[in-house]
C-alpha cells in the first residue's frame, strides 16, 4: 500500500470512525516505504524494500477500554477491527487512570521532517553509496560490515471528538564497522538525517577507517578514574537516560532520581553543571520532529534542563490531571547547548584522558541514582598532552549522566547523532569530563 496523503488518510480514518458505536474512538494509522542494503566482509550481502501499514482502533465504553489493529483496509475488514476493538472493551475491567480523548487542537505548522529528495533515493543511490564505502575499506586493507536504510513514511491520528491530526518525514540511516585484518583494531560511525545532503557515505567512512587503523595495537590501562573526552555517538546513550527519565510520575512516586522525601521533587532545582541546556524544539532545521505526540497533544519547543536546573517533566494525561498540571508531552528527540570549539580542540586541551568513540550495552544498575553500566568500544584511544598516543583497550564503565554532568570540563560544538542503543537522535556537542569511572578492563575490540 503506498504512502497516504493528508487527504487520503483523513478520508480513510473517517469511514472507520463512522463504524464505531464507542462511547469514544480513536483510529491511528501509519505506514513507511523503506529500501535497505547490508553488508559484510567487503560485500554486498543482503538488498531489499519493506512497505508496511498499520491501523489501530480504540474503543471506550465508559472506563471500558479495547484496541484492536489490522493491516487490510477493505471496508469488510475495517468493519470487523472496530467490532473485534467493542468487543474487547466490553469484556475489559474498568481502567481507574483512563481519560477522556480529547477534542480539536491547535498545532504549529508542520516541521520539516519530509525532505523531497530523501524521498527520492533510489536503489542505485544506496549502491553507489556503499561502493565508496567499501573502496575505502579495502584501500586500507580493513574489513567493513555496514547498513544503509532509507525511508519516508506517515501517521495520522482522528477521534469521535473531531480531533484530526498528521505527519510525514524522511530518513537516512548508515552505519559502519571496519575491523583490521587480525581483528584486533575496530572503527565505528553512525550517522542519520531527515536530508540525504548531509549524507556521505564516503567520508563517514574513512573517519571509521581512520580508527580502526589507529586502534592497533591497544594497550591496557589500570581501571579507575579518567578524564575523558566522549564523542556524540558516545555520550548520547547517557544522556537519553537522563532525558527518559524526566517522568513527572516516577519522580512523584518516589521511584525516580528526582524524587525526594514526602512525595516532593527536585524540579526547579540545580542538578547539573550550569553549563548544560537541554531541550527540544521539533522545527529545529538541524533535528526536525514531529509536532504532535502519539495520544493527540501538541509538541512544543520545550526547555527540560536550564543552567543545570530541572525545568520541566513530562506527563501523561492522567497524571496531570491527577496533579492539576499542563500535560506536557515527552520529546521525541534532544538538544544539548555546546560551544564552537571542534572536537580536535578539545583533544588538544587535555594534558592526560581517554578519547572514546562509542558506548555500548547500557544497562541500568540504580534507578535511584541514574547510575548505568556498559562498556567502550570500536576506538578507544588514550590522550596526552593534547595528543592521542596511543590505543587502549576497552574498559568497562560505572557511571550516571547526573554525575557525568556535574564533572563537566568542556564542551564542543554540538553534532547531529544517533544512539545505538535506542534509535534516538540527538543533537549533542563532545563532551570532556572528569573523573568518568571506568570498573574492569574488556578484552572486546
């Protein structure tokens, strides 16, 4: 099925709202057009295209809830999905935190998440992309395995109130590992962008080629504490806990980092070095998202950390109700303030520290304190009077981004990235920090 306009998908919403009997309906509906191509040991081993659809009705007799989805959108099975969404709302218990849809909104104009010419991209656009790819591999006598994915896709949101909202955007995604021929030295990139201009396929992969050449050869260094240097692919997966956990019901309930004692909360006060300012804004030009969230509610550009201090958190529209609030919605992506100050700068200015490209397989150890596990990986590289010297091996690490970011040394200037954990994207400066614990040694490349 292809990608539904705005007046398609309204029409298509409409016919499945006019079957309801609910008390209250919601349908949503969204669909992608993807094309993807892989490969490993310098060769194209998998391409192919997905195209999905989706559909999904809510269906409310009083505190009553079902939801039922479906994929076919012939009237008989439209028909049957909104039946088979009453009848699991008849036989559901009364859910106690279930609130009312809501009515028309109010939206912004559309950010520019859709990008024509990411639209366009053909096959012969993902092949040409990973022929560069891999002659820089092979030029450096390095061994790649990659992923190039590409997409647009839409959503669209109606209810019995007359609430109609939608949405389309652009994507591409790469990323490559390149390993020396012994195995023992990696390189890792990771980009993604709504605009296939910023994509160079190329490029990208000669800064991977460049650390896994580099990561030769690596040295142990004793575990402890280090100054170090994360680079945006590394520092986003701590960051976007600190963000995930900016839940105002969490925090209410005492099972947050931003808890306190009797119910209260630390919003509104300084957790953080001065110097970080996080925030959202869905019609940033750099990092555009959508502007509206997943129940209906408007997104709004939205400050969360300012100056160190905790300015908002996020709701459902329960629980501000619950706590007579504005139901601010979660972002769907991040901003971090940083400066001018390139990446090669910030590496220049450091007597002794760690560079680190990535982490990986973030794990939380205490929700209370926001404390996580992982480890380094693909470029790991010790620093020394403003020079990388050599390769370390990786390290284990035990650390909280609410720690991390009262350590703060320097920022550098903010970078589009993405996690490779979650799929968030970030638009996030290196970050150079002190004291980062680093647990064990791992052996891993």
């Amino acid at each position: 099925m292809p990608i539904l306009s705005k007046e398609e998908a309204q029409a298509l919403l409409k016919k499945v709202l006019s079957y309801s009997k609910a008390d209250e309906c919601e349908v949503s509906i969204n669909g992608s057009d993807a094309g993807n191509i892989r490969y490993a040991r310098n060769s194209v081993s998998t391409s192919g295209a997905i195209s999905q659809n989706s559909l999904a009705v809510s269906s409310a007799f009083g505190k009553k809830l079902g939801i039922a989805t479906i994929n076919e959108f012939d009237d008989e099975s439209l028909k049957k999905v909104v039946i088979r969404a009453e009848e699991l709302a008849h036989l559901a218990p009364e859910n106690p935190e279930y609130v009312s849809i809501l009515g028309p909104q109010d939206y912004a104009a559309p950010s520019k998440q859709y990008v024509p010419e990411t639209a366009s991209i053909t096959p012969k656009l993902r092949a040409d992309a990973v022929d560069l790819s891999l002659k820089v591999a092979k030029d450096n006598k390095l061994t790649a395995a990659g992923f190039v994915q590409n997409s647009i896709a839409y959503s669209a949101f109606m209810n019995s109130k007359g609430l109609f909202a939608y949405n389309t955007s652009t994507d591409i995604n790469f990323s490559v590992t390149l390993r020396t021929a012994d195995s023992k030295g990696s390189g890792y990139i990771t980009r993604d962008y709504n605009d296939v201009k910023y994509f160079d396929a190329e490029a990208f992969t000669k800064i991977a080629a460049q650390k896994a050449t580099g990561s030769i050869g690596a040295r142990a260094l004793e575990p402890g504490k280090y100054t170090v240097i994360l680079e945006p692919a590394a520092g986003i997966v701590l960051l976007e806990n600190l963000i995930g956990g900016l839940d105002a019901r969490q925090a209410d309930e005492g099972r947050s980092f931003l808890s306190k004692p009797g119910g209260k909360t630390k919003l509104g006060e300084k957790m953080l070095d001065e110097r970080v300012n996080i925030y959202s804004d869905p019609w940033n030009p750099e990092l555009p998202t959508a502007y509206w969230n997943g129940d209906g509610r408007p997104q709004e550009k939205m400050s969360w950390i300012e100056k160190g201090v905790v300015k908002n958190l996020y709701y459902s529209r329960y629980w501000a109700q619950k706590q007579n609030v504005k139901a601010i919605p979660g972002p769907d992506a991040f901003i971090m303030d940083g400066t001018d100050t390139s990446l090669a700068d910030l590496i220049k200015g450091t007597e002794k520290g760690i560079l680190v490209t990535r982490l990986w397989y973030i794990r939380p150890v205490d929700p209370q304190t926001l404390l996580y596990t992982g480890l380094t990986r693909d470029g790991t590289f010790y620093i020394e009077n403003g020079e990388i010297k050599f390769p370390v091996k990786n390290f284990r690490f035990n650390e909280s981004p609410v720690i991390m970011l009262n350590n703060l040394e320097a920022l550098g200037k903010p970078q589009r990235t993405v996690s490779g954990e979650s799929g968030t994207n970030g638009l996030i400066p290196p970050m150079k920090i002190r004291d980062f614990t680093f647990s064990s040694l791992s052996d891993a490349v």
